[in-house]
C-alpha cells in the first residue's frame, strides 16, 4: 500500500495522486470483469467503443430535452452517440413510485429498526475487527473513526451485500426528465454519470446502483464517486464495487471532504421541554454558536461538557414511540447529512457506530471515539 502517512494534511495530495480524467489509464477488460463479477454489470452488449459510437440523431427529441445541448459543446459528448443512448429509454415507474415513498420518511423509532438489527450490528463487529489494520490506516489520513465508517458501509449497501439492481443509465435519466421536484439536481447526476462511465472505461447501459442510482458497496452518487472515491491500495483502480480497501477510505474520503472534525462530537439528547418545538432549526446545516441557544434559554445536560460559546450547533427533533426526543447536533452530524439529507439517517448512523463501539469496549477494546 506504500508508505503510511499518518497527517490529515496528507488527505489532499492522495486525492492529486489519484487524479479523476484516467481515460486510457485502466485496462477496460479488468474494469469490466470486476463489475461483472460482483453483479454490477448486467450485461456488455456491443463493447464500450461500439457504445461510445452508436447511433444516430433526432433534432425533435433533443429539442424536448434541451438541457442535454450544453452536454455536447462542454463535455465533448457526441451529438448521435447522446440521442441513441437516451432517447430509446422508457422511464421507469418504480423508481418514481420509491423516491416517493422512501424508508427515511418513516418516523424515527420505525426507520430505525428497519436498518439497525442485531445481526448487522454483529456483522459490523467482525468485519471492524477483520479490517483493523486498513481501517486506522484510514483514519490517519482522514480522522474519521473506524465506527463511523463501518455504520455508514452497513447502512448503505449491508457491507456490500445490497448494491441496488436498478440499471442506472435508465434511473438516472427517470429522475432527470420525470422527476420535477428534483430534476435538475438529478439532470447533473446523469451528467457526472456518463462522464464517470468515459473516464473508467464503462458501458454505460451496463452497471446497476439503487433507484436513486447510487453505486457501488459505498451507494454513492456518480458526482461523488468522481469527486471522492480514492484508490487507496494504489493498483490503479478506484474500486468502490469490489475492493474493501478502497470503498473504506473513500467513505471516509467522502466525510473529510466534507468538514468532517476530527475528535468533533455528533449529537446530545435534551431533556424534553414543550417549548423546545419553537426551536428547531430548518435543518442540521442551520447552526448557530452555543451563545445564542443558551440566550434561548437552551440548557445542557447535567454531566456533560458543554459547547465552546462559538461552537455552532443545530437543534434537530425526531419521533420516539414515545413522543418527540430533541438533540442538539455538531458539525460532523452536520457532515453525515451531506451523504444522505435525512436527518433520520445521520442519526442512524450515529446510533450504529455507538452500538459498534458499545461492543468494542465490552470485549475489553480500546474505546473508540464518536
């Protein structure tokens, strides 16, 4: 893996290292390969040069999708090629029936048991332990803890056992040109997606994610891939699909790119108050300094430390079975909703990576930090 360095300041330079237009860098069979051993790739049907080049125009389709135009002059993607890759794709109804009914919309308290059980957290324990050596190598770089990357890799694809089946291409395009309430966000993905496809050598009507199209044992978006997956083990490959390696650094790679403090905190719960209601911030992003909540007459639990006065946080509610629990969040909750905007999920996250760390320190483990 070459030499460790152990300084955050090291995190950039391995991100300039690995660089992002590869074209031609990596062997397109051995790319291919990896993903269809992993089930990524359902099928290569005519090789990546014959897709690259296939097909031909349709001025009345383009004109439908005018936000395509800029694709072509700015990204260099050909005209023919853009039209027959897209135009023949019918959108896909469950995907637009899911990202209407998403898990994360649940209250709290069912969310929770749907993604946090005990066999998950049981495998998260081992696998902690199975990849110690390539986990602290990590947090060197990035200063983010084991636990934190461990609950994250579990919740998103059941440690690489759940990477999604949906065929991205058609997902991805669903969402841009079905989907309003999102489309331009959506629109950029598909953008990022086909540029990620030239740069590592893929079919793009080939590899499979999520319904929102996220990818790989990591579940990222393709702009994210781009921007943060590493290849941390230097074998020339970003392998988010197939290579344990790299798909635990760049979940932390992702979070450092963030904000992500090292040390930093995450949430504390607060003793309930009715008033708390009028309270709570728009988001885990609208922070303001610890200062203004104690004017607010915000207390903190007795038996811990309280915020620096600047420190900013957040106040966040969600649903117990029981009625409304309120936290304060900090910088890095904050962090954890910029993989996921739900607060629901962060929290999961949290919750999971304490109950990893739970165990560590029951079997007589050093503690490890959240």
């Amino acid at each position: 893996m070459g030499t460790k360095v152990s300084l955050i300041q090291d995190a950039p330079g391995l991100l300039r290292e690995q660089g992002i237009s590869r074209v031609g860098s990596v062997d397109r069979r051995t790319v291919l390969r990896c993903l269809l051993g992993v089930g990524v790739v359902a099928s290569v049907s005519g090789g990546v040069v014959s897709a690259w080049a296939a097909g031909g125009t349709d001025e009345g389709w383009l004109a439908t999708h005018a936000w395509l135009s800029s694709w072509i002059e700015r990204d260099g993607f050909e005209r023919g090629w853009l039209v027959g890759l897209l135009a023949p794709l019918e959108p896909d109804s469950k995907v637009l029936f899911l990202m209407n009914h998403q898990t994360e919309a649940k209250p709290y308290h069912e969310y929770r048991s749907l993604v946090i059980n005990w066999r998950r957290i049981r495998v998260g324990r081992t696998l902690m332990r199975r990849h110690r050596g390539i986990l602290d190598e990590v947090e060197g770089y990035f200063q983010v803890p084991p636990e934190i990357v461990v609950a994250l890799w579990g919740l998103e694809s059941d440690f690489g056992n759940n990477m999604g089946r949906f065929n991205v291409l058609r997902t991805l395009y669903t969402l841009a040109a079905h989907y309003p309430r999102r489309a331009d966000y959506f629109r950029s993905e598909l953008r990022e997606f086909l540029l990620l496809c030239r740069e590592e050598g893929w079919d793009p009507r080939t590899p499979t994610g999520s319904y929102a199209g996220a990818m790989g044992q990591v579940q990222m978006m393709p702009g994210s891939m781009r921007r943060h997956a590493v290849d941390f083990n230097r074998d020339g490959r970003r392998d988010v699909i197939g290579n344990v390696t790299d798909v635990l650094a760049s979940i932390a790679s992702f979070l450092h790119g963030h904000g992500w403090c090292g040390g930093g905190r995450l949430v504390q719960v607060l003793e309930f108050r009715a008033d708390l209601a009028t309270l709570v911030t728009a988001s885990a992003g609208a922070r303001k300094p610890w200062r203004e909540w104690r004017e607010l007459g915000i207390d903190w639990p007795s038996g811990g430390d309280p915020p620096a006065p600047e420190e900013r946080l957040a106040l966040i509610v969600l649903e117990e079975r029981d009625g409304p629990r309120y936290y304060m969040t900090f910088m890095n909750f904050w962090v954890i909703t910029r993989w996921n905007r739900s607060n629901r999920f962060a929290m999961a996250v949290c919750e999971f990576a304490r109950e990893l760390r739970r165990m560590e320190k029951a079997c007589g483990h050093v503690a490890l930090r959240v």
